[in-house]
C-alpha cells in the first residue's frame, strides 16, 4: 500500500479513533528524511546571510569515528581513552581513542519513529569508581510510547574488551502522546543531581498544552536524585531543595517548565544550565534555566508571543535567539575550555542542525538577563548537526547525523 492510499485510510478512521491517535499514527508514518546535500566536507566552511557580517573564527573537521545516525557522544569523567556514541538505532557504541577500533557495547529496543530512539547517557559524576551510567530512550510499553531513564552498571569500565553493561534499573517511565519533541538528554549538574529534559509531547503547537501545565512531566526540565526513595516506594528521590516541593498542581520533579523540546543542553563551567530549545515557526532559542521559572512555551517562541495576545513580561526570556533566516532547529553545545583555539576559549559553541552552522558566544553574566548580540560565526558545514560532545581536556566534538561520522573540532 503507497504511502497517498495509506493517509486516506488514516483520515476515513478518524470517526472511530482520537485525534492523539491520528496525530500519532500520522507522524509515525510520514516521518521526515533529513538530508543534506552535495559533499559532506568540502576544504572549507562557506559564510552566508548574518554570518558575513559576523566576527569568524576558522576551525577544521578531523574525523574521529563513524557509526550510524548518533544522537549523543560522551566521555567519561577524568582520565579515559574513551568515547561513547549512542545511536538512534538503540545501539551504544565504543570507541578506544588510542587504538582506534570500536565496538557495539550494549543494544536497547528500542522506538525509532520521527525523534524517538536511543537519546542520552550520562556518567555518574564518581565514574568509574562508581560504575553507573543512565540513559534516556523511548520504548513501547503497553501499547503506548514511553521515555524510559534507566541506570546501567558498566562493569570492567577501564577494559575495552571485557566492558559490558549490566544491572538496569529502570527510575522513570513516561507516556509520551507523540512521537516527536522526546528531547532526551540528561546530565549530572555540579550539585550531584540529574537533570533530564522533556519535550512538550510533540505534534505541533503543544495541542495538550503540557508546557504550561506543572501537573505533567512534560515540557519541563527534571532535577532527581538517583537514589531510591524507600519510604515512597520510588526508584529515584527528589531533592529537598527542588523549586515545587509541597506545592499544590506541581510535580516536584520539576526545576524549570514552559519548555518545547530542549534538544542538548549543559552546564557551563559557573554551574549555570544552558539550554538549547528548538522552535516551531519562527524562533530557536538559548536559555539559562533557573529554578523555579517558566520559560514561556507555548505562549512565547524566542522573545516573542507565539499565540496571540500574550504577555511576554510573565514568562523568563531566552539570552539568544535566531530566526529561520538562519537556522531551522538548534542543537545546544558546551563552553570551550580545551587550549587549541584560542579564539574559542570560554565560548559557548552550538549549531543548527539542518542548516549546518556552527556558532560560539560569550554567556551573559550571572544576573544578566540579555539579550546576546555578538556572535562569532565558524561557518556552515554540509552536515546534519544532531549533537555535540566535549572530552576531559575541553576540546569539542560534532556528530553528523546524515553519514554518521563523529568529528572532532580542531584549528586548521
């Protein structure tokens, strides 16, 4: 059956399913390709539109690892010769930096359809002396789409052969109406807790209205401790200086909300969180989450009211934003804190996925509220940008997720 004579049996079910079940069954379907187009590198970046104008930086692409589609790269906290790609497959690839071979180390089931799949890991901030790793995917769980964070034990985390995963236990278990905006990261912040993101739920619009509504998860980020809650039964615990603590129509998971689908975000070295959230129509936005705060979605998009006649003055504001005249959908990035390029130092490096670009900016001071003007361009990259990663040294790293090779950022 063509996909033409496929929609027309969707839409004529439409008297006898919800609507949540079109719209699921619609996106499921008809996910997008992405692609780009012509080489994947050529010998240099071009510099189009806003980014003429702009302060650039030159850097160079050195290929370190290819796998397929990646959705996050990571590195273990101190001293490894270690890099951990995961992909949208479900697989959780390593790779051995100094003898240059690679290997499937774990595979989940796992959901694949439109920005479902193997999303996060993060390492317990002791590791490898604690040999716990989470991670974030969507599975099928009784018929329904469900983000599950898990915590994994890595046994024999310093031998590329004998290193294995094992132990999962699974701490959260989230429905999740469509299969778009999952977000998917987690991090551990300086404060030993982790930070998860969720989406708004997908489709478009935010149609369950689940970034203003604390009663959900969704359209939110989370601060839990991953250790177990005897007393309430619970996998994980929730920090006794969590913003919601004991407030009625508020989860207490949640540190901040309004969210639509916060695709990477990190801690900057002064501890600060550092969010990237994808818009809709008009605007990709950068946020400094704080506790507590509503950070618009879906009233505002950017700086701007999404719907009309909203207020944006009771929402908290992005420091960045970036119109479609430039970018489609951002990918959040780190500070630069390797030594290489000197340019880049105590920069905040980030791109856009479907246009490719990267940029670098210095973060508004603490208590400053924005917005950032100056902007250093380092060019735009035939590549799909899913994800960044940053090692123990500082330097950067880019996935393309369209050839599946992991590059690491370097000076020409």
């Amino acid at each position: 059956m063509n996909k033409f004579k496929y929609l027309i049996l969707i839409l004529s079910m439409v008297s006898f399913v919800s609507c949540e079940d079109i719209g699921r069954t619609f996106m499921k379907t008809f996910s997008r390709k992405y692609e780009t187009t012509g080489d994947v590198l050529g010998s240099k970046p071009i510099f189009i539109s806003a980014d003429v104008s702009r302060k650039q930086v030159s850097i160079a692409l050195q290929e370190v690892v290819k796998t397929k589609e990646p959705t996050d790269i990571q590195f273990p906290p101190g001293d490894s010769p270690f890099l951990f790609v995961l992909e949208k497959s479900g697989n959780l690839i390593l790779f051995d930096r100094q003898s240059k071979v690679k290997r499937v180390l774990h595979t989940w089931v796992v959901l694949t359809d439109s920005e479902e799949g193997l999303l996060g890991l993060s390492f317990h901030p002791s590791y490898p002396k604690e040999p716990k790793a989470y991670v974030n995917y969507v599975k099928e769980i009784g018929k329904k789409d469900h983000t599950v964070v898990s915590e994994i034990l890595i046994q024999n985390p310093s031998n590329f052969e004998a290193m294995k995963v094992t132990n999962e236990r699974v701490l959260l278990s989230i429905e999740q109406p469509y299969p778009n905006h999952n977000a998917g990261q987690l991090v551990f912040g300086p404060d030993g807790f982790l930070y998860i993101g969720l989406g708004d739920g997908g489709l478009r619009a935010d149609p369950k209205a689940n970034g203003q509504n604390p009663s959900t998860l969704l359209g939110s980020m989370l601060r839990i401790d991953t250790r177990p809650d005897i007393a309430n039964k619970r996998e994980y615990s929730i920090p006794k200086d969590n913003p919601f603590i004991g407030k009625k129509g508020h989860k207490e998971e949640i540190f901040a909300y309004g969210i639509r689908n916060p695709w990477r975000f990190s801690f900057a070295p002064d501890g600060r969180l550092v969010v990237a959230d994808v818009g809709q129509d008009k605007y990709e936005e950068l946020d400094i989450l704080e506790a507590g705060k509503n950070y618009g979605w879906n009233q505002t998009e950017g700086f701007h009211c999404f719907i009309d006649d909203c207020n944006v003055n009771l929402y908290t504001k992005p420091f960045y934003e970036y119109g479609r005249e430039e970018g489609q959908s951002i990918t959040g990035g780190y500070v630069y804190t390797g030594s290489e390029i000197s340019e880049l130092k105590g920069k905040y490096v980030f791109g856009d996925f479907i246009q490719g670009k990267i940029w670098a900016l210095t973060l508004p001071k603490p208590g400053e509220n924005g917005p950032v003007t100056e902007v250093m361009s380092l060019g735009k990259w035939n590549l799909l940008i899913s994800t960044f990663g940053r090692d123990a040294e500082g330097d950067l790293f880019v996935a393309d997720y369209q050839t599946g090779k992991i590059f690491k950022i370097v000076k020409p």
